[in-house]
C-alpha cells in the first residue's frame, strides 16, 4: 500500500511539471504585441462602452479643431494613467466608434483618434499568435471568400480572440481606415505587411504598423531619396523604417483597393492587383526607386511620391 501511494505521489508530481512545462512553454509562444506592464485586456462592461461612446459623440459634434484635440488627449491621458480602463477592443464597438467620428471634416483630427486612442487600445490587447492565425487562414481559404468578406472575416476573427500574426493586424487596420474614410495603403514583400496612411495632398504616405508599434514615419522620403543623382550614389540616404524591417534589396509592393470594390469577387487581390506600386532596388544606383502601374501599365520616366496620389485618384474614381 505504501508503495503504490509513492508511486501514484510520483506520477502526479510528473505530471504536475510536465503541466507547469508545458504551459510555461506554450505562453512563451504567445507573445503580447506590447510588454507585460503594458498590456490590458480591457474590461466588459456596458457602462465603460457607453462612456466611450459618448466622449467620441462629444468630439464629433465639437466643431473647434483645438477643443476636439484636447478632447482627445484628455480621454487618452485617462486611459494611460490608469484613471479609466478603456472596454475590451470588440470588433462592432470599434466600428462604432469609427461612425460616429468619420463626419469630422478635418482628416488629421480623425487620425489623431487612431494614433491617441485606438491604436494603444487595440494593440495593447493583442497577442501575437502565429500557429492560431494559420488555423484560420487554412479554414479560410476553402471558403473561397471574396476579398471583402475576407477582410471583415478576419477583422472579426482577431478582435474577437485578440490574437493574431501581421497579415491579420494589417486588415484589422485597413478596415479601420477605410471605415474612417483616409487613403490608405496595404505594404508588403514576402516577410511582412502592414499599412500606410495618405495624410497630405502630395501622397506622401506614412507607416501604421500594428505589429512593431510603429507609427507616424514616412514610407517615403523626398523625392531626391529614391532617384539617381551625383550626392546620392555618394551618400545614399536611409530610409530608417524600410532598412530597419525589409532587405535592401526585398520587392515591397503597395496595393490600394476602395471601400466600393470589397464585395467583388477579386481572388488575391492582394497579391494580384492591376494597379498598384512598388519600391525596388536599383543594382546600378545602389538605392531604393519607386515605381507606379496603373491597369497594368508601369508609368514611363521618374516616378515621385506625388505620383502615389495620382494612383490613389485613379482607383477610386474607375
């Protein structure tokens, strides 16, 4: 009797580390986009959805630049402080919000909602899940979907269980974009993608990478950064998100596709686009150029980032 109660003592022990092992490992696995400290699951209540909602209503009505922008910083500052615990990120509650701010005429006060508000919620509740998110997509593509219901699919799918890998979080983003009625960009090459945002009329677009946590750098830099010229083949310029992320000489392709095509059936758009554009290495100049192709047809001669606008125009507008 004494022998078996030591052995069944050993057995649950064994199994106890082999738990605690196993567990510890698996956590290991599913990294946080942001550090622990950091890191909020945001609550479930409907008081704290409604109390969200109506500071939002509350900048929307505001027709003071300044006053919306301190509306801002103030329901930001509570969250980061700790004074507020914003609700957990629901895809339909993030929706919600997007509508009731997408009136707002200036397109610069609805990004600083991204940037202040949204992106730390949505981020900071995020868990990088890669193995989870193959899962899906694995299910997803013997469902056939069209780029649309794709797009929300996977918006809904990663919300709702707060994991994810890049290719999830940038959809996540592009449909908060487009929700949000700014211009906006998805970039990729074979290792990652993320968005980029049009805030200014030359087309000069900016980085949003849920991922990393970058947010706020050009894509580009001035035109003279990305064509020959006697300085640059001397002292070629950085270019410190792309050489930071991407090989230097990695393909990375931009593709812009409108709210109003999402429930055509365009299988990979993302991969197969008519009309997008693309940063490549030049061998010769030892630098990054950039290169627009509408409807299939690369546009002759130097290529700027004004050129980027002109892209943009030509999608929403055919």
């Amino acid at each position: 009797m004494i022998n078996l109660r030591k052995m069944f003592t050993r057995i649950f022990t064994v199994l106890l580390l082999f738990f605690y092992c196993g567990n510890t490992i698996f956590s290991a696995l599913r990294t946080t986009l942001v550090s622990k400290d950091l890191h909020k699951k945001g609550v479930r209540r409907k008081g704290s959805y409604k109390y969200i909602k109506d500071r939002f209503q509350e900048i929307a009505d505001s027709t003071n630049p300044a006053e919306q922008r301190q509306l801002i910083k103030e329901l930001a500052e509570m969250y980061n402080k700790n004074i507020l615990d914003l609700p957990s990120a629901e895809p339909d509650f993030i929706l919600d919000l997007c509508d009731i701010v997408r009136p707002i005429p200036d397109i610069s006060i609805r990004f600083s909602i991204i940037k202040e508000i949204l992106n730390p919620l949505i981020r900071r509740q995020l868990i990088y899940d890669n193995d989870i998110s193959n899962g899906r997509w694995e299910q997803d593509e013997k469902l056939n979907l069209s780029y649309g219901r794709q797009l929300y699919r996977t918006y809904y799918d990663t919300l709702e269980s707060k994991t994810g890998k890049c290719l999830d979080f940038t959809l996540v983003g592009r449909v908060i974009l487009d929700r949000l009625g700014i211009p906006n960009a998805i970039i990729f090459n074979e290792t990652h993608i993320f968005n980029a945002y049009l805030l200014g009329r030359l087309g000069e677009y900016r980085i949003w990478d849920m991922t990393w946590g970058i947010l706020g750098s050009p894509l580009l830099t001035d035109d003279k950064a990305f064509f020959p010229s006697i300085q640059s083949i001397v002292s070629p310029p950085k270019d410190s998100y792309l050489d930071k992320k991407f090989n230097q000489t990695s393909r990375i392709t931009g593709v812009m596709i409108p709210y109003k095509l999402y429930n055509e059936n365009f299988l990979k758009i993302l991969y197969q686009p008519q009309s997008y554009f693309e940063i490549n290495f030049n061998d010769s100049t030892k630098r990054r150029e950039l290169s627009v192709t509408i409807d299939g047809k690369r546009i002759p001669g130097e290529t700027s980032s004004k050129d980027l606008l002109s892209l943009w125009n030509h999608i929403i507008t055919s």
